[in-house]
C-alpha cells in the first residue's frame, strides 16, 4: 500500500523542484463529469462500458483509489471545490436552502456564492492565468454574487442552473452574462445537444490561449439524468438491455471519447509536457445500475448518500514527465485539497480560512505522511434531515439526523461499510462525533432542523412591537401575533422594548441579551425606526444617523459629557441581520408601522426614509423583507383617519390599541405568507 504512495511522494517532489526552474508556470485543465459512478470507468474495475482515453489518462498519471467528493450532491460540492471549505464551512451547502433567489429552473433557496468568497480562479488569476469554465456552474443565477465573472473566470460558457441543466437539448445556455439561444431546441425538439457545443468550446479555449498559462475548468454534464444523447452509438442495438441502460453507457463513452479529443488538443499545441490534468467526477453515481454496470462497484450507497458510494470517486491527475506514469495512490483527500494544492503549484497564497491541506507541500518530504492520512474530513447533508460523516485515518463515522445515533465502520477492511462497529469502539465514535460538532458552523441559509423541537420566532424592536405600557388598552402587534402561528411548532418570544432605536437597542446592551437564546433555525424578526429620527446627543440620545452607509459621527452626550459614537440606521440593521445569521438563525426585516399621521388624503409613508432604508439593507444583506409600511398604510388609507381615531389608536399618533395592533400583527403574517420560500410562512395559522 506505502509503495505508490512513496512512488507518488517522489514524483511530487520532482515535481516541485522541476516547477522552481520552469519560468513559466503549468497549464491547468480540471475535467469533472456529473454522477459518474467511482467504478464506471476501465480504470476502475468497469467490465461493460468502454473508457479508454480515461484509462489511458490513468495510466500516464496518476490513480486516486480515496478521493472523496466535496459533498453528495451538485451545487455543495462544487461549492467545496471551488472555495476549498468543506460543507460545513462553505457558502453552498446544498442545492436548496433558505433565502437566496429563485433559479432559472423556477425552484427556489437557491444560494449563490456570496461576494466575501474567494475561488481557484480568483487566486490564479493573481499569478496570471486566463481563466474559463465550460459546463455547469450551479453557485449563481443571473444578476447575483454568484455568477462566474463575478466569481473569477474570465469567459464561461455553459449552463448557470443545475435544474437546467438536466437536459442536453437546451432552449438556451449562457456565454458570459449573455443568453445563447438555441432555436432548433424550442418547442421541446431535439435537435442540437449540448456536449457538441461544450466540446467545441473547450477546444476554441485552449486555442486561444494556448500561449500564455490558463485554467480551464471543465464541469461537464455527462453522464447526469435525464439520460438523453443524440445518438446510441454501438449500443443502438442492444435490445436486452432497457433504454436509460443503452442511453447511460453511450453518454458514458460519448464523455471518454470527448475528453480524448481535449487531451488530444493539448497534443496538437504542444502543451501536454506544461499542463496538469485532472479528471473526477462531482459526486457518485445517481443509479448504481446493480447487476448491468455495477456503477457503485463494492461501495455502499449512491448520489445522495453520505456512504462510500454517494461521495467517494474517482479522481486521475496527469502531468508528463513530473507525476510517474501508472503510479496509483491510496491517500484519503477531498475537493477541498484542490484549491491549497492548485495554489502551490501558481505559487499563489491561499486565504486561511480553508479547510483542505497543500499536497504538494507535504509530499515534498518536509513533514511525515502521517497527518494527511490521520487527518480529520468532514461532510454534512442537509436533505433528507440533516445528515453527517467524518473520516480520520481508516475510521469513518456517519450520522442519519441530528437525533440518530452514529455508525462506525472500519474502511480498511470494510470498504462497503457493511458492519456498523459503533458498539465496539465506544470511544472511537464519540471522538468522531466530537469533530463533526466542532466541524459544523450553523449557516443561516441551511440551519439544523430538529424534528419535534419548537423554533423560536424572536421579535425586538420598539414600542409599536411591545408596548410595555400600564395602559391596557394599548398594544405593540408583538404582544398579539402568537394567535397567527402554530404554538406546537413555535414559541413567539417579544424582546422588544419601547422607547428603544435602532442604536440604543444595541448599546444597551438588549441585543446580546436577546441574541444569547437564538439558536440555529430560530427566526428573528426585526422592526425599527419610530426612534431613530430624534435627537442623536442630546435630550433622549436615541437618534442614529440618516440613511444606510458607514459614515459615524462622534460627538459627547449631553447626559454625561462622554464621547460617544453613533453610526447609521442601516448600519445597526447590518449588525442585527450579520449576528443572527452568525448564529444559523433567519433574520426577517420589516419596515415601521406606520403612524396615524395624513398628508394630503393620504397616511404618511416612509418610502423614502426609514422603510426605504430597511428595504435597501435587507436586499444586501439578502434576507428577507416585509413592507410593512406600506402594508399597513394602504389598510389604513381605506378606514380612514377618523375611524382609526375611533378604533385602532388612543391619545398619540404612534402607539395602537390592541385591536389595532391585531391589525398590524394580522399584516406581519399575511407578509410572511407572501415571502418567497420562507420557512416561518410554513408554521402560520391564518385562514385560507
């Protein structure tokens, strides 16, 4: 087992001394397929479906027989990829979460790449590489952070949603930030398959580049459902076999022959001497297609599974003349080495907050093997529940759900993962469990959701939320919102307080009071402004500066003559908005209330003021808003001022009676009803 792993020890360290000569530094060309099974190629042990431009890349490389996909499924793995955080730690933890947009395939939570994440490609571009991506994206939709040439590519080409890309016979892709129509598709014909033109690209790319140092990332779509291709090849006549057989072994030979012909064009340029080679694919096999091509081969699970078979696959890196030829590796690693090892090889600085380890550098000799074996690599999933899996040296431990006990196997001697040992090795178990909570960073846009746990909805704001005051009569909505939700399911918490700003809610320390019983999946619904507007040093000192940016003002307040600094309206919201997702809670923005205060027919707004500025930050902070502002005000406009006099306020133009409150708590709920995607909508309790 130690022979190839020093064979590949010692070619990594040749190839570090051969790159500190060269001037100039390798091409990178990083090929992953979608759902292809660990043993779907030659290479691998398949016995049917013929691969061999992969096996002969295999055998002018090197063969990882451990590598391990950065999670089960599309998007988180090529999150963990891209980032080099493991999933959980990386943006993108799953296809679906919470917040986010609605994706071009019409789902919606899907989550983009946020813009404080740093790729491979922005670090390579650093040390000058053109960068290009042809195939699926899936961490961006059009017009957010996420999209490619926000993300550090220079050119891509391709699909940006991974639901449209489900099929090979698209209506349209896109070039950039610009749609490619393909009209011989429209009305559902197929006419024009996509990896023709994915192909095609890729060769135009190394084309036009072939003379200064590139990185092509090439994340095709083959073999993915729906199994469709433009022609069956040799396997149009297998009539014993089913047709998504014939269709899933043609995509699988049309994907070896199409990696030829780029490894081919490297050849025609002379660049294969200068350029690495990767292939793998994004996650196992969808289908294990049991007992016609053993996809899974002797690991359990598939696409989905946290098992062997759902995320261990394989992976071939070649480089001429640096890696030995047919030299094969039994290292543990994941997607999460890629950016560190890539980074080494540009000699570009990685960002420290990653997760995976330089391997070049460790194989250079400098250090033992040891802690690359003995390591700990960690993944959650967060479909089907919440599910977990950590491996350290030959131990793996796997969870279900957050509230199911933890399995243990021995892969040394139980690849398959037939026999649970968690009994056996009490202690082993518990330490890998232990890094799995240490590993776990709640993430607001895919908390933990405990079956039979009620969730906290915690309100803070002003007096309109909780009145506090000895007059029965009056009310904040937040003292009257519990009827509108389903009590077995939440616990509404009011932790507003009157008289309180945007400012003074936080200096005085309410907000760390409040935040200390949030937890991850609660919800936090925020409401400020009545306050802000008034005097900022003097008399009540609760007033914060107009507007959204990051200007702050530092001047002695009259009640003590100490300096104080006071910042905007929109800068507070950012601190309560950043802290409670910190805490993997979902925070909710809502404008103020309106007042019962009339200008020209009309109940005053805040457009253009405070529910403006509440607007703008929740759209940057990409969380979720509710107008209620406006809401409430075009209710208000049709009772009219004397009526609200009569029924909905009492003695000032800013505090309710209960029934109008009921009013307002009524309006927070229909809001939360209309939030695209939003969790809490589930849990309410109005009529239909």
């Amino acid at each position: 087992m130690r022979i190839t792993y020093l064979l590949f020890l010692g070619s990594l360290f040749l190839l570090t001394s051969v790159q500190k000569e060269e001037a100039d530094p390798p091409n990178i060309i990083f090929i992953m397929v979608d759902d292809l099974g660990y043993a779907d190629l030659g290479c691998y042990g398949q016995q049917v479906i013929q691969t061999p431009r992969i096996d002969a890349l295999a055998a002018e490389g090197i063969r990882f027989t451990q590598c391990y996909a950065g999670s089960t499924v599309c998007a988180p793995s090529r999150s963990v990829l891209i980032t080099g955080q493991h999933t959980g730690h990386t943006t993108v933890r799953g296809n679906m979460g919470i917040g986010g947009v609605i994706g071009l395939g019409g789902a919606a939570g899907r989550i983009p790449l946020q813009a404080q994440d740093t790729t491979i490609a922005e670090l390579l571009k650093t040390a000058g590489y053109t960068t290009g991506m042809i195939g699926k994206w899936g961490l961006g939709e059009p017009a957010t952070t996420g999209m490619p040439d926000q993300q550090g590519f220079d050119y891509f080409y391709g699909y940006l949603n991974q639901r449209r890309a489900h099929t090979y016979f698209p209506d349209y892709v896109w070039r950039n930030d610009q749609r490619v129509e393909f009209p011989e598709n429209e009305n559902s014909r197929h006419n024009d398959y996509i990896q023709n033109h994915f192909l095609a690209e890729s060769l135009d790319f190394i084309e036009r580049h072939h003379k200064e140092p590139f990185f092509l990332y090439l994340p095709y779509t083959l073999p993915h459902d729906e199994y469709e291709i433009d022609h069956q090849g040799r396997f149009a006549d297998s009539t014993h076999w089913t047709e998504p057989e014939r269709t899933y072994a043609a995509m699988v030979e049309r994907m070896d022959r199409d990696v030829g012909r780029v490894l081919d064009q490297l050849d025609k340029y002379g660049l294969a001497e200068n350029t690495m080679v990767f292939f793998c694919s994004d996650n196992g096999a969808a289908q294990r297609w049991d007992g016609r091509f053993d996809s899974s081969g002797p690991l359990r699970g598939r696409k989905r599974d946290l098992y062997e078979g759902g995320i261990r696959v394989p992976m071939i890196v070649r480089f001429p003349g640096q890696i030995a030829a047919g030299s094969s590796s039994d290292l543990p690693w994941t997607f999460a080495d890629v950016l560190p090892t890539l980074c080494a090889i540009a000699n570009v600085k990685p960002p420290v907050n990653i997760d995976g380890s330089n391997l070049w550098g460790h194989f250079m000799g400098q250090v033992s093997e040891a802690p690359l074996y003995d390591r700990t690599l960690y993944w959650e999933f967060h479909e089907r529940g919440f599910q977990q899996a950590v491996r350290k040296s030959n131990y793996k431990a796997i969870r279900l759900g957050p509230d199911q006990a933890w399995e243990l196997y021995n892969l040394y001697n139980d690849p398959g993962e037939e026999e649970n040992i968690a009994e056996k090795f009490p202690l082993i178990t518990k330490e890998l469990s232990g890094e799995a909570t240490k590993e776990h960073v709640p993430s607001h846009f895919f908390p933990i959701l405990r079956e039979g746990v009620r969730r906290k909805v915690v309100l803070i704001g002003d007096s309109t939320v909780k009145n506090g005051s000895k007059d029965e009569d009056l009310c904040g909505w937040g003292e009257v919102l519990t009827p509108f939700f389903d009590t077995t399911k939440v616990e509404i918490i009011n932790q507003a307080r009157g008289g309180r700003s945007s400012k003074t809610y936080l200096k005085e320390g309410l907000w760390a009071e409040t935040l200390a019983m949030v937890g991850e999946g609660d919800f936090v619904i925020m409401q400020f402004g009545h306050n802000d507007g008034g005097p900022i040093f003097t008399q009540k000192e609760r007033g914060s500066l107009l507007g959204t940016g990051e200007g702050f003002q530092i001047e002695k307040l009259s009640s003590t003559d100490q300096a104080d600094t006071v910042h905007t309206y929109g800068w507070y919201l950012r601190q309560y908005i950043r802290d409670t997702k910190a805490k993997g809670a979902i925070p909710i923005v809502c404008s103020m209330v309106p007042r019962n205060r009339w200008v020209d027919g009309a109940v005053e707004r805040t457009a253009d003021s405070y529910g403006g500025w509440a607007a703008q930050v929740a759209r940057e902070e990409q969380t979720y808003f509710i107008d209620l502002n406006e809401n409430v005000a075009a209710i208000y406009d049709t009772i009219g001022e004397e009526q609200l006099w009569k029924q909905y306020f009492k003695e000032d133009h800013t505090h309710t009676t209960c029934y109008g409150a009921e009013l307002n708590a009524k309006s927070v709920a229909l809001g939360l009803r209309e939030l695209p995607y939003c969790p809490l909508a589930t849990f309410l309790n109005l009529p239909k």
